[in-house]
C-alpha cells in the first residue's frame, strides 16, 4: 500500500515531490499500488522508490529518473518515458504496452516476462538488460542498445531491430518471425534454437554468431522444432 503522505506528496506535481527527495532522499517514498494514471510527472525524481503494482497508465514520465527504482508488476501502458533513466530498475512483469520509451537509459534493468509490445524503444539503452521471456510484438527497437542483453524466449514478431547492437545478446529459443533485423550488429550472438521465418537480415552482422537449430529466413524449421510452437 502506498504511504498517504506519499500519495499525496506526488499528487501536488513534480516540484514538491523533488524538493522533498532532494532534502531527505528515500524518505517515505512508498508509492505501491498507488493510482497516478494519467500524471504529469516530468522530470521528477523517482530514484529507489518503490512503485510495485502501480497504475502509470499514460502518465507523463519524459526525463523521469528511476534509477533503481521498484516497478515489477506496475502498469505503465502508453506512458511517455523519452529519456527517462531506468538504469537497474526492478520491472519485472510490467506493463509498457504501447509505452514511448526513444532514447530512454534502461542498462541493467530486470524486465522478465515484461509486456513491451507496440512499444517505441527507438536508440534506447537495454544493454546487460534481463528481457527472459518478455513481449515485444511489433516493437520498436531501431538503433537500440541490446549489447549482452537477456533475451531468452522473448517473443518479438515484427519487431524493427533495424541498426540494433546485439552484440554479444543471448536470444536462445526467443521468435523472430517477420522482424527487421536490417543493418543489424549480432556480432557472437546466442541464437540457438531461435525462429526467423521472414526476417529481414540484409547487411546484419553475424560475426561469430551461434544459430545451432536456429530457423533462419528462407530455410526450414530447424531439427526437433515445432513450427506450430509459435502460433
């Protein structure tokens, strides 16, 4: 539960939320399943605070800071994150449906089974991100950073990953199924057993890369993959 001097602090906007951070970082800074759909909230200061099972929904967060701060669970579905710094948030099973996340920091963030789908994560920062599993269905992610990124069973079908940096990303088993990967770096990347049918891959960089039963554009599913798996 949200602490009410909290709720209440962050209801009167942005500046006396701050100032109150400034003077006693992480004092009561309880916001757990509080109800701030719709907020204007740029540029405020959210670092560590925990935010678990909120409600975010189309709030604006545009250069919010984050960092560290506790999401898993919390509702952020077409929210406004442009350059937001969510650097090592805890975000596991968020919702960012539709969220606009350009530019935004989010290096080291635990983002498991996060829904991402319909997402605009465009040149924003995932590196070392732990995205196991996640949803990001026609997402996004042109010119992102997604070097050592987690990305195990992710699904992203559709997905636009042209001019991503892979590099070194594990995507084991993840669906890729009509993404664009045009132009993408996957420089000794993890593809094992991962599905591409009708990806786009010209000019990526597959240096070193590891597709073992991997179902590449144009070929067959690979040995002991069910296609049907994917639908």
């Amino acid at each position: 539960m949200a602490s009410p001097a909290a709720l209440a602090r962050i209801r009167q906007g942005v500046a006396a939320w701050n100032a109150h951070h400034e003077a006693c970082p992480g004092d009561d800074e309880d916001l757990s399943g509080a109800d701030l759909e719709g907020l204007v909230l740029r540029g405020v200061q959210l670092s560590l605070a925990s935010l678990r099972g909120a409600n975010l929904a189309f709030a604006d967060l545009r250069e919010a800071r984050l960092f560290q701060a506790e999401l898993s669970g919390a509702d952020l579905s077409s929210t406004k994150l442009v350059r937001a710094v969510l650097k090592e948030a805890e975000m596991q099973g968020v919702c960012l449906l539709g969220a606009v996340m350009q530019e935004a920091l989010v290096q080291g963030a635990e983002m498991a089974g996060a829904l991402l789908a319909e997402a605009d994560l465009t040149e924003a920062d995932l590196s070392g991100a732990d995205l196991r599993g996640a949803n990001l269905r026609e997402a996004c992610l042109c010119g992102a950073d997604l070097r050592g990124a987690n990305l195990t069973g992710a699904r992203l079908p559709g997905a636009d990953l042209s001019g991503a940096d892979l590099s070194e990303a594990c995507l084991r088993g993840a669906y890729l199924g009509g993404a664009d990967l045009t132009g993408a770096v996957l420089v000794a990347a993890n593809l094992v057993a991962a599905a591409l049918p009708e990806a786009r891959l010209e000019g990526a960089d597959l240096t070193d890369a590891r597709t073992d039963g991997a179902w590449l554009p144009g070929t067959l599913a690979g040995d002991g993959m069910d296609p049907n798996a994917w639908l």
